[in-house]
C-alpha cells in the first residue's frame, strides 16, 4: 500500500509539473489536472487529490470490463447497430488485419 501511493504521489507531482509548463492549458484539463488545480485554491488536500487519482487507477479496470460487458450485449441485441459497426471497420481497414 505503501509503494502504491508514493508511486501515485509520484504520477501527480510529475502531473503538476507538466501543467506548469503547458501553454494551452485547455488541452490538458482532464479530471486529474482539475484536483491538482482543487488543491492549488485550498479546496482539496493533498491526500485528498492522492486518494482520488488512486481510487480512479483502481477502479478504471473493474468499470471498464462492466462497461465492455454491456456494450456488447446491446450490440448482440441489436444486429443492425452490429453490422454497420461491421462495414465500418471494413471501411476504415480495408483488407488489413485487424489487431487487438
């Protein structure tokens, strides 16, 4: 647990110091670069920011694979919605093979 939040203070830190060197911020205000920006106006602590990416890099995996899981069921109950996606991605791909 340990090794896991220094790695994650590390990731912030090394996320702050890119948005301080940024010119367009816009293009890199993604929710980790609005927490550190939280913390900045005294709004989060430091363990708060710490704790939030965590639970977010935890997280992602489980709610990503649920997310997938019912995607794909709406696409097998929809077969139309399956084949356009189809000549789509033979459009897009042509005769290449297709890689994960």
């Amino acid at each position: 647990s340990k090794d896991l939040k220094g790695a994650m203070e590390i990731l912030i830190e090394q996320k702050r110091q890119k948005l301080s060197t940024v010119e367009k911020l816009d293009e890199h205000m993604d929710f980790a670069s609005q927490l550190i920006f939280a913390q900045n106006r005294g709004d989060l602590t430091a363990e708060n920011v710490n704790q939030c990416v965590l639970e977010m890099m935890i997280a992602a995996p489980d709610t990503l694979s649920v997310t997938l899981f019912f995607m794909l069921i709406l696409i097998a109950e929809h077969p139309s919605v399956e084949e356009e996606m189809m000549r789509e991605i033979e459009t897009v791909m042509g005769k290449q093979e297709l890689q994960s």
